[in-house]
C-alpha cells in the first residue's frame, strides 16, 4: 500500500535535483567557448621576461660597443675596397632592385609600413596591447640609432671612389645603418609576437632573408659600408630585447588602455 506522503517527498527531492544539474547542452558551448576566451596564452611579446635587470644591462653594453666601433672606423675605413665590390655590382636589374628597397625603406615609409604592421597585429590578434607592444619595440629600438648616428657622423662612402655613386648623393651620417636598424628591428619584433606559434618557423626564415637582402641592397647601392650594416644587425639583436622590457614589462604596465595582462614569467 503505497505512503502519498512519501511520495509528495520523493518527488519534491527529484524537483530540487533537477535545479542542481549541469547547463542544458544548449549553453554549455557558450561557457567553453568564455572559458576559451580567458585561458588563451599570453601572447610571445607581452610575456614579461625572467631576468629584465640582464637583458637591459645587455642592450646598454651593446650600444656602447656599436657606438665605440662606430667611432674607430670613422678614422679608418677598413672596408672601402669591399664597399668598392659590392658596388660595382650595382648595374642592370640587380641595381633597380637595390634602388627600389632603399628609397622603400626611407623613414617616411618604414614608419608606414610600421603603423600598417601595427594595424594588421591589433586586427588579428584583438588584442591593442600586443600591436602597441610591437610598434613601440621598434620605435624604441629603431629612433635612437639615429643618435648614434649623429655622434658618431662616418661619412658615406666616397662617391669620386665608387664606380656606381648613388643618385642623388646621400649627404647624412652613415653609420649605422637606419635602414638595416629598422628592417632588423622589425623582424625581430613580429618574430616575438610570433613566438609560440606555428608561424614562427617561417618568420625566421623571411625575416633573415629580408634582413640579409636590405643590409646587402644598401651596401651594392654605395650608400653604405659593409661595418655599417653588420654593426646595424648588431645594434638590433642586442638593444631591441632591453628596448621590449623598457617598454613593454616596466612602462606599459602604468599606461591605462595598453597595459598587458598578468603572465607568468617566461
């Protein structure tokens, strides 16, 4: 004989059950896609570095060595009769070319190409501080070369000794390179951006082959020693790792709208 009391129980505890199961399958993909969305890593360019204190430390030891070295060659040009060679290559397609990269590369479009860059990394990425972390890594690498520049004031090759002078004459500072600082600086920032990624591997590969066809372009073109665009690549390798951290760990962090979120050290 049944207990209607004990049925009304049972079934008021199978009604309080009900409540406690898991989402309908209907909303649980909108909660793994939010959980997705906060679990994604942290991007190769904003990750905060483990030894900030070194790399920076790295970066300044390396600017005082490009500076130094700048100073010895402008008081003997060790490379003239390979800047000569490297000139006299300088004729038919392969001189249209090295033309064409150098006046592509003026500041006026290297700052172009960085802020086209920089558009391209917020619209794929969603993320406005990875793009401000990239453009601000590369200008802070990239702008103060051009005080070594001015310090250090080599003059460019000499044109009456060049069988190939570049038209029209180049009259400023020639090392180190703006040129080679930038497209090295450029490089090395996307190849942060990239870190972690399947697309990583290429960007090494284009990256040096665009490296080593500017720093090659500048020097066929005579506007440029060979010294000047080995010390450039130099310049980038060392100083834009200390110029990420200046930028990115220590100021981004205090600057409202681009500050990175909390990583972990890597």
């Amino acid at each position: 004989m049944s207990n209607p009391p004990v049925q009304e129980e049972a079934a008021d505890a199978a009604r309080r059950s009900s409540f406690q199961q898991p989402a309908s399958p209907e909303r649980a993909p909108v909660a793994t896609r939010s959980g997705a969305r906060a679990a994604r890593p942290v991007n190769g360019i904003l990750r905060p570095s483990r030894h900030p204190g070194f790399v920076v430390v790295i970066a300044v030891l390396g600017a005082l060595l490009v500076t130094a070295v700048g100073f010895a060659l402008r008081a003997h040009a060790i490379d003239l009769a390979l800047a000569q060679g490297l000139n006299s290559l300088h004729t038919g397609t392969l001189g249209l070319v090295t033309t064409l990269v150098y006046q592509g590369l003026e500041p006026t479009a290297s700052i172009a190409i960085t802020i086209l860059a920089t558009g391209v990394i917020w619209a794929s990425t969603r993320q406005l501080p990875v793009a401000a972390a990239f453009a601000g890594t590369v200008a802070l690498t990239w702008i103060p070369s051009d005080i070594v520049k001015l310090l250090v004031h080599r003059p460019r090759p000499e044109a009456g000794l060049l069988s190939h002078p570049f038209v029209p004459a180049q009259i400023d500072a020639s090392f180190p390179s703006g040129h080679t600082v930038f497209v090295t600086a450029f490089v090395i920032a996307l190849l942060f951006v990239l870190r972690g990624t399947r697309w990583m591997p290429v960007g090494v590969v284009v990256g040096t082959l665009l490296v080593v066809g500017v720093a090659t372009s500048v020097a066929i073109d005579g506007v440029h020693y060979p010294t000047d665009t080995i010390a450039s690549v130099f310049w980038s390798v060392t100083v834009l790792p200390g110029a990420r951290v200046v930028w990115v760990d220590w100021l981004m962090p205090r600057i409202p709208g681009i500050r990175p979120r909390s990583a972990r050290a890597a």
